[in-house]
C-alpha cells in the first residue's frame, strides 16, 4: 500500500467541520486521461505507472436532471463549501479502517473538491429551469438567499482488508435569507455505495453516485425551503 497512496502524517485525522448541518443520475465520469493498468495492494487501489513518468487519471462529478416545476420569483446564490483540509484538494482521499487518511496515486478530481461541489450542485440547481436568477456568491447578484454548504465526508472508506471500499458523502447545508443574513432552514444528507470493485474508476463511480443522492435532497431540500419563506414575506 506504501507505494500506491501518498500517507498523510501518522495518526492524523479529518477535523469536524463546524458550520451547520438524487434518483436521476448521470454517470459522465470524465476520464482525463486512458486507463492505465491498475496495481493491487495490501486492500487498495492503485494505478501502475507506465514507463516511468507519471500519468494522473481525472475524474469529474455528474450533474442531475431534477423534476421539473413552475419558476421561482426570488434569487439565490451558492457559496464555497466549507470542508477539512484533508478533503479540500483536487488529490481523491481515502480512510483505512483505523481511521487514518491518505490519496490515492496519480488520480485527482478535475478541481479543488470545495469548488467542484459548488459548481455541479450550481449546474443541477439551474437544471430544474426553475431559478432564473443564480449565481455564486463572488458576483453581484441582489440575491434573496444564501445557500451555504459544509463538506463533511467525500472519501474511500477501507472498512475491510481485501474488500472494496464504501462511497462515503455527507454534507450539512443552510439556508440563509438575505440581506438580513438570518439562517432559516438547515439539514445534513448523506448517502453510501459500495464500490463494485476495488478499482479507482469503480471508487470514482461510486462517489459520484452517492454525491448524485445528496444533490437530489439538496436541491430539492433548497427549493422546498426558499419558496415556503419568500411566500410568508
């Protein structure tokens, strides 16, 4: 396993994020690059060089289709996720079963995961046609609300040697209406998949398929809870 993950220092661990706390998927993992040959060891999945030089796969995350319904009379804003240090680089992290994380080698997502996540959730909100006006918060839009997200696991979780690792998303949501800048809604979703194998394009479609799940209650969860609050102002 030493030669196939980059080891975080021994014994360190992802802190808790503090902010507070879909199935219509579209598997367009984008492969940056052709598969390699993958290296198994010790229970995880590796990629094997080729010729000495070092060829990084990229993975992206899928969008959804959400149900379709009328248009909204406010305006919304997506914030940057707030997420570990661990989890908060384009390096795709895995967790061993005692605790400790790591990445796995020569695969990355296609952007820092904090600003991944805010753009395919952007994308999947903007899908339902509802929202004419969003935007993420670092334009001048005269927003309504606020939606601002905390990362709370995007990992591999090794569970078992010599089995395939368990997809793990959970992200804490909150809804805030502006300009009082006054929460009025939060929640936490989470969802699993097992890999269905220990490879890196099976672990990479197994996230994307649990962060497809989150999205889904995400964007539903934001629409629900924006609309019922703009039709009591």
């Amino acid at each position: 396993m030493n030669r196939q993950i980059a080891k975080l220092e021994a014994g360190s661990r992802a802190p808790d994020a503090v902010q507070p706390e879909y199935h219509v998927l579209r598997r367009s993992l984008c492969l940056g690059l052709a598969a390699l040959p993958l290296l198994w060891a010790g229970g995880c999945a590796g990629l094997a060089a080729s010729g000495g030089g070092e060829t990084r796969h990229v993975f992206g995350l899928s969008d959804i289709q959400p149900d379709p319904g009328p248009s909204v009379d406010w305006q919304l804003v997506v914030a940057e996720p707030s997420l570990p240090a661990v989890l908060d680089r384009p390096r795709i992290a895995l967790q061993r079963a005692d605790g400790q994380f790591a990445y796995f080698a020569d695969a990355v997502w296609s952007d820092r995961l904090g600003a991944l996540v805010r753009l395919i959730v952007m994308q999947s909100l903007g899908n339902s046609g509802r929202i004419t006006g969003l935007a993420d918060d670092t334009l001048t839009l005269r927003a309504d609300y606020q939606l601002r997200m905390s990362i709370r696991s995007f990992q591999a979780h090794y569970r078992q040697a010599g089995q395939p690792p368990e997809a793990l998303v959970v992200i804490a949501v909150q809804l805030v209406r502006l300009p009082e800048r006054q929460a009025i809604a939060a929640s936490r979703f989470q969802a699993q998949r097992v890999a269905e194998r220990d490879s890196m394009a099976a672990i990479a479609a197994a996230l994307d398929s649990a962060f497809g799940e989150v999205q889904q209650q995400i964007v539903h969860w934001t629409l629900v809870n924006a609309e019922a609050d703009h039709s009591r102002r």
